[in-house]
C-alpha cells in the first residue's frame, strides 16, 4: 500500500523556558491517509495545537526545538529549507485558525487576502486572482460574492470570516487541510453552518483534514479516526465510533464520562457527572511513568513508574494504559 | 403559592450610540427589549442565546450593575430597580454573581483570604476577627478547596481552582440568588464537570437560586430546572427542562436543538440549519424578530410581533412561547408534536 500522505513519527517539540524544558509534544506519531479526516481532541496544554503548528513548522525556533519526522507525500518537512517550506504552506497544507477575528488582516480587502495565495502560489495576475476570489466566496456560501469580495474584514460577522478563511485556506486546492478549533469561537447555530460547509467541501475538493478540538460532540460529528492526546502524549487513537463506544484508555473514559448529554432530561440518564479529580501534570518535568497516573481511578505503583506502551487493543485501536489490555476490562 | 424569590417584569435595556460631529445619540441598541421572567427560592433558571442575544444585559440590570431603560425588577416582594443607593445595599447582598473568566474576575493583587474577606466585611457579617477567620476557613471548605490556600495569590491556582475562589466570594455575602454568567463556559471539560456538580452540591446545600446564562445547552440541561431562550433582546419560550428539551415550541429553540452537535458518531437525526447570521440589535426586524432565519415564517410574522403566552399542545403545564404558529390548525403547526427526540437522537 502506499504510504499515507502525512506521517508523522516520533514528534517532540519542546520549549526552552527559564524554569525548564517544556516538553509540550512528548513523542507523538500519528498518520493522515488521503482525503481522510483525523481529529486530534485533548484539553488545552496537551499539545494538540503545538502539534499541528509543528507540522507547518511555524514554532519559533529558538525558543522551541522540534526534533522527529514528519513525511508528507515522502519528503521530510523537518529537512526541507525555508523556501522550500514556504511553497507548501498555503499552497499543499494550508490552515485555519480558530479566530476568525484576528487572523484575518483588517487593512487588506477579502479579496486581496483570498487571491495573495494564489499571486504568491500560482502565478496568477491581480485580475485573475480576484476573479477566482470570487468563485471561491461563492464556493464557500457567501452570499453577493462580487460585493463582498472588495470589502473589509470588519463589515463581515464571525461566520462569515471563517468562511473567508476557509476560502483562503483552499484557494490553492491544498491536499491537507488543518483545522485548529476552526468553530470554537463561533455560535452554535453558525458551527452547524460552518461543520455543514466543511463536511460538503470534504466531498468536493477532496482534500484531508486534520481538526484539532477540545469539542467531543464536533468530534462525533465529522471525524472518521480520533487521536486524543494528554499532557503531550497520544494516549489513544482509534477509529470514531468505536472511540465513543468502547473508549479503552482510562483518561478518554473520563472525558466521554465528564460530559453531560443533550437529551438526558427525555431518557431519565441524569447522573451525577463523572469528574477527573486533580490537574494536568506539569510538562516541565519528565514523567517517568504514565502522564495520566496521578488522576487516573486505576492506577497503580506500576504506572507511576513504568510507562506504558501504545498497544493495539482492536484493529487500528491503540492505547497506551497497562491495564486496557483486556476488552472491557476497565469499561466505565 | 408562595411569590417568587426575583421576578423581573417587561425589562428593557437601550444603550444609546452616541455619533456625529456634536456627539450626540445616533441611535439606540436595543440590548434587551422587554423581557419578563420569575425565579423561584432554591430554582435554576436558565437563560440561553447566541452572543449578542442579551442575556448577560439582562444578569446586569438584575444586579443593578446600570440602571434600566423600563420595566421593574422585585427581589423577594420589593421593587429594587428605583431604590436609593443605601437601601439598594443590603438588597445587593442577596445576590451575587460569578463571572465566566477566572483569570480576570480575581484581583491579582489580593490574597484568597482578603479576597473572601471583602464581602464579609463590607456587609458587616462578622462581628471580630476571630468569626472572619472561622467564616473564610469556612468558605474554603465549603467550596472543597484546603484551607491553607488562603495565603496565597490567585496566580498560584488553576481555572478550575479560581472559578471555586469565585464562586467562594459570592457565597461570603450569603445571597439568595447567584448569577452565573457563563460561569464554567472558558474551563477544560473535565473541570466544568467539576463545577458543575460543586454548584449542584451548594445548591442542595444551601438551598440558593440559581440564575445560570450559558450557551451550552447540554450543561444547561443537566443542571437546570427551567429554561428561558432568548433571541435578539426577547425571551422567546420560557419551559420547564423536560418540557422544553422533548417537544420545544418555538422555531428558534428547535433549531438551536437541532445545532448542538452530540458525541454520538453515526446517529441520524434531523437537522434544521439557519440561514444567514443574526440581525443587528441597533435595527431590529419588525414583527417577530426570528422571522429573518425562521423556516416556517409566514406573512403575519413580518407584521404583527408574537407575544409570550401558555403554549397548549406543550407537554407540562408552564410552557409558554411567542410563536404564531401555535394560532394555525395542528396540522400546519410543524411544533404542536413532540420533536425533541428527533431533534436530539435519542
């Protein structure tokens, strides 16, 4: 089989601080398949976002250090010069970032901002550029395109500049997208908008996505394989819905159980929440044993000493917990 | 029956924009725009909207953070939005609020205990140093945070440790009713299911009113006894949890329902998507102000605006919505059956 468009090994991107290493994304590998959708969910400081800026490479360096590999389409990002970098951001991987309000430049017009990628990657004139500005805010369901294309990001609503940065993001027909927490700032019933749009233009242009959330219910909803990462690590990775339905790894357990579910008042399921007692570790010492044994309802003398492995617990389902070894050995 | 802890009546909030080359008012945002609603003593209410629909206008002007356009707001049989300054003071007591962003709602420059202390003293609730001590040590426990940790600075705890802080300052001033605007929205999902059940417990505890604005209906859901939706500066359906949540009988309610999405790969269920974004609160629609976005709008709704009323066909009794809808046969009423079950994939 061929290899997948985006592996990536061994990541480790640390920070050099005054007190310390910060060690955000702690050996983390994890694969992207064409046209796929992976989501990569955890709890702000576990790494999730630190890893897919790593990705693009736009970690300052120093003070961070990003040591590993990661292969797209064959070649090694990590190794490739800063020109050569440059021709893949935008243009193969493009992003979006979870504030629509300031990522977008408030001096430059919509259009100019959608059509800089295509001048910059494709060699078109301004006038081309536009011309396709146009076509890709009609892409993305905005409505007047022609107007809305020489307007300004302040005259547009939230929903509207993810949609602009949606436009940009695939103005090149990129062949992987990254999605960082791309409706977190947005109203629910603008998400439902924005998920619809980008669930429809998964079909369209076919490229894959990797959507780093915190959000579950976002999760459920788009994802076809879920990576959850805790204090720099991948605990767990498995395909979607056997994700929800049978979680193996204790932490994902916690996370799934931590929440409350729509619709409890109509099924009578109104339990008390389950709650993961304590705080996220520190990522500036080294953990000897398992990243989650300090609030983890199982653990024992053994995993705060010994690490544990990422172990397959059932066809491309890992876990790294030594007592998820069994199925349902430790189901919530 | 006995009357309500706070009833609010026809609440109106104008914030005037102020423009032009004399500075004079341009305009008016019509933040909230006369809305009526009642807690109950030991009662959650919640109210839930998108940003900019008014709801946190509406925990101000109850707070009596800024005085109102119109309306009256009632704590406990007295009206408190015309009193005097000294005798609104002992009022404010009753009432206190958490805020959403732990970082910025605590002074840095405060330890814990002067932090819990303030209220304490301020509204004369210990007699001597020795009782204000006990009563913060107190606090501490109460909100299951150790009781050494009064010495140090809320730069040395976590969010989830200054929402506890938080929500320790308000039940200093020992109040009836808490506003928690947003209270768990910025805190990591773990730590919200920790917030949630401390607010549960104190709520048991010490049988406080809860007046809880958030925009996550699933925590709303589970915590809450009743539930007011707002849309552009109105209330639009006022229900009981279950009510609400199993047969919703307003349009916007419903797709609210249908947008929320649920950790349940795979599962069908039916999705009523919005067009478009929501009108600006400075030039509000005529009519019913949903009628921009509504699937099922029909002509009188861009006229003629729907008041709050007692919805017939709602499963429990105290359900009220401001729809036409309900004023056509059933079987033009898309919302006289039950749909939450559809809605939510249960």
């Amino acid at each position: 089989m061929a290899e997948p468009l985006l592996v990536v090994e061994n990541l480790q991107t640390h920070f050099r601080t005054p007190d310390g290493i910060n060690r955000a994304v702690d050996g983390v590998s994890f694969h992207v398949n064409a046209g796929e959708t992976v989501a990569i969910v955890g709890e702000s400081g576990c790494g999730k976002s630190v890893t897919s800026m790593s990705i693009l490479r736009l970690i300052p360096e120093p003070p961070g250090k990003i040591a590993g590999s990661i292969r797209f389409q064959g070649r090694d990002l990590l190794k490739l010069s800063e020109p050569e970098m440059r021709s893949i951001r935008g243009n193969d991987i493009s992003m979006i970032f979870q504030e629509p309000m300031t990522s977008l430049n408030p001096v430059l017009n919509i259009g100019r901002q959608i059509g800089e990628t295509l001048r910059l990657h494709q060699g078109l004139s301004a006038r081309e550029a536009e011309a396709k500005a146009v076509e890709m805010l009609k892409l993305v369901g905005i409505p007047e395109p022609g107007r809305r294309v020489r307007e300004y990001p302040h005259q547009l609503s939230g929903g509207m500049r993810q949609r602009v940065m949606i436009a940009i993001a695939l103005a090149c027909n990129p062949k992987l997208l990254i999605a960082d927490e791309p409706t977190t700032a947005l109203d629910v019933t603008i998400q439902a908008q924005i998920l619809e749009l980008m669930r429809d233009l998964k079909r369209t242009v076919g490229a894959a996505i990797v959507l780093i959330t915190h959000d579950l219910g976002v999760v459920a909803e788009v994802a076809e394989r879920v990576v959850v990462m805790y204090a720099g690590k991948k605990v767990e990775e498995a395909p979607v819905v056997e994700l929800f339905n049978t979680p193996r790894h204790p932490y994902t357990q916690g996370l799934l159980g931590s929440m409350p579910k729509l619709g409890s008042s109509l099924t009578g399921t109104e339990t008390r929440l389950a709650e993961i007692p304590g705080l996220v570790p520190s990522l500036k010492q080294k953990i000897p044993g398992c990243v989650f044994a300090s609030r983890c309802p199982h653990a024992t003398d053994f995993c705060v000493k010994v690490a544990p492995a990422l172990e397959p617990k059932a066809p491309g389902h890992v876990a790294a917990c030594h007592y998820a070894l069994k199925e349902g050995a430790i189901a919530a | 029956m006995s009357s309500p802890l706070l009833d609010v009546q026809d609440l109106k909030k104008h914030f005037p924009i102020r423009g032009g080359f004399f500075g004079g008012v341009t305009g008016h945002v019509y933040a909230v725009d006369g809305v009526s609603f009642h807690i109950n003593k030991g009662e959650t209410l919640s109210l839930v909207g998108e940003s900019g629909c008014g709801k946190s206008t509406v925990g101000k002007a109850v707070l009596q953070l800024f005085g109102i356009t119109d309306g009256q707001v009632v704590l406990d049989g007295k009206r408190i939005d015309d009193m005097p300054a000294n005798s609104l003071r002992p009022m404010r007591r009753r009432m206190q609020v958490v805020f959403q962003d732990p970082f910025s709602s605590l002074n840095p420059r405060m330890r814990v205990r002067d932090i819990l202390a303030e209220p304490i003293r301020n509204f004369g609730l210990a007699r001597n140093g020795a009782e204000l001590t006990a009563k913060v040590a107190k606090l501490m426990d109460t909100v299951r945070l150790p009781r050494d940790a009064v010495n140090r600075w809320p730069h040395e705890f976590s969010g989830g440790q200054r929402q506890r802080i938080g929500i320790a300052r308000a039940l200093a001033a020992e109040p009836d009713l808490i506003i928690c605007d947003e209270a768990v929205s910025a805190l990591d999902v773990s730590v919200k299911a920790q917030i949630v059940n401390l607010l549960q417990d104190l709520q048991g505890e010490l049988g406080l009113a809860l007046l809880f604005i958030s925009h996550d209906l699933a925590i709303v859901e589970h915590m809450t006894h009743r539930v007011a939706v707002m849309y552009l500066g109105k209330i639009v359906e006022v229900a009981p949890k279950r009510s609400l949540f199993a047969a919703p009988k307003h349009p916007y309610t419903e797709a609210l329902l249908s947008a929320v999405p649920v950790p349940m790969p795979g599962k069908q269920r039916e999705r009523i998507l919005l067009k478009g974004d929501v009108p600006s609160p400075i030039n509000p629609p005529t009519g019913c102000r949903f009628h921009t976005r509504c699937p099922y709008a029909f002509d009188r709704c861009r006229t003629e605006e729907p008041p709050l009323r007692p919805i017939p066909t709602a499963l429990e009794a105290g359900h009220t919505a401001a729809c036409h809808l309900h004023d056509l046969p059933a079987d033009r009423n898309p919302l006289a059956v039950a749909k939450g079950q559809a809605l939510l994939a249960v």
